[in-house]
C-alpha cells in the first residue's frame, strides 16, 4: 500500500486519468484510510477546477499586471 509521501507524488497523474489500474488502486486503498490525503486530492482537485475557471491572459494582461504592481511598489510607503 501507497503512503502519504508516494500518493501526492501520483496525484496529478490519478486526477488526470494517467495511472494504470493496479496503481490507481492502490491510491484508492490509500484514500480509504487517510483523511489527510483525502483533504488534499479534495483541495488538488478544487484548485484544478478553480484555474480552470479563470480567463487567459495574453501576454499584455501580464505587462498590465506587472506595471500596476510597480506602481503599488512605489506607492507603499
């Protein structure tokens, strides 16, 4: 069986589909008896679907975001 350390390292693979079947169970043995990684896949899973949520910048969104941070830089006392 999986510990905690191997199962955050097979995360994203197991939320992407990208485990193999004895591999993936043994991430679901895993999760049936620890509420941490069960936290965790839970939390990896709303911050996937929150970024997905999200427009994409083009690069002159990233421009515009760096000079207003440069601004409030030098606006800071």
């Amino acid at each position: 069986m999986l510990n905690c350390r191997e199962l955050v390292a097979r995360s994203s693979d197991y939320i992407d589909g990208q485990l193999g079947f004895v591999q993936r169970l043994g991430v679901r043995q895993h999760l049936l008896i620890c509420p941490h990684c069960r936290c965790f896949l839970a939390q990896l899973n709303l911050t996937r679907e929150v970024l997905r949520q999200l427009p994409e910048a083009g690069p002159e969104g990233d421009e515009k975001l760096a000079e207003r941070l440069a601004r409030a830089r030098q606006e800071a006392p």
